[in-house]
C-alpha cells in the first residue's frame, strides 16, 4: 500500500505538508489550515513541487509529522484525485480537485469517518511519532 504523510511545517507560513507517495515520488501540497474531517470545510491546497520518498521520514526543528499512513487510490483524472486514506488521524475519502494554477482544493469525503465541525488539526497538535507540538508563536 502506498504511503502519505502529513507534516506540520513552519516556514516563511505555518502550513501542513500534504504528500502522496505516487510514481516513485511524494506528490506534494501546502495547506495552510491544515486538512479537516468536516465535508462543508474545504481546504486551499497548493501544488509544489514533488519530494523523494526519503522526505516521508523526516522531522526536525521546525517540522513534524502530523500524521502518516497507507492509502489506496479510488479515482485520478485531469486535476482530480480520490484516496482513501488510513492514518493514524485521517480516515476514510478525501478528494483534491485542481482550480487553476497551483491551486487546488482538499475536501474530505461526506463517509463515515467524517466529523463535522471538527478542527483536527487543533484537536491533536502533535507528531504521531513523537508526541511533539510546535510553537505556533515562530
């Protein structure tokens, strides 16, 4: 089964790496809200570039893992794709549909592991490998 992770980055912005283990490398978005369990919210997600699987594994200073697991994919076609996802904090369909640009758009599927009004990315701030959170003041 294929890989995704979801890393916690602080950079120039706070924002969650979305990454996707496809054609021997990880597809890779910026979120800067951060994925959500609730069908209405939906996420600005923005392409960049693709990163070597190597990449999955990491944390450090200013990155954590926020959360990983397999997928399978369920649909890709021209500037969308469906996957299932089981991690260790996202479950069940989540579909990224392409708006223009690099823009694309990260919503979760109306299933059985959606919550809505849900805010996981504050519910569970921390690193499934290590517990860690960040400062969300740098």
């Amino acid at each position: 089964m294929p890989r995704f992770v979801v890393q916690l980055h602080h950079a120039r912005a706070v924002h969650y790496d979305f990454r996707l283990e496809l054609g021997g490398v990880l597809r890779s978005w910026a979120v800067p809200k951060g994925p959500s369990l609730d069908p209405a919210d939906k996420r600005l997600a923005v392409a960049v570039p693709d990163h070597d699987l190597a990449h999955a594994d990491h944390e450090g200073p200013d990155v954590i893992i926020w959360d990983e697991g397999g997928f399978a994919l369920v649909r890709e076609r021209e500037g969308h794709l469906v996957v299932a996802l089981e991690g260790r904090k996202l479950h069940g369909g989540f579909a990224l549909t392409h708006t223009g640009g690099k823009s694309w758009i990260l919503v979760k599927m109306d299933d059985a592991a959606a919550r809505r009004g849900s805010d996981i990315a504050a519910e569970q701030p921390g690193s499934v490998r290590t517990g860690r959170t960040l400062d969300p003041r740098r």
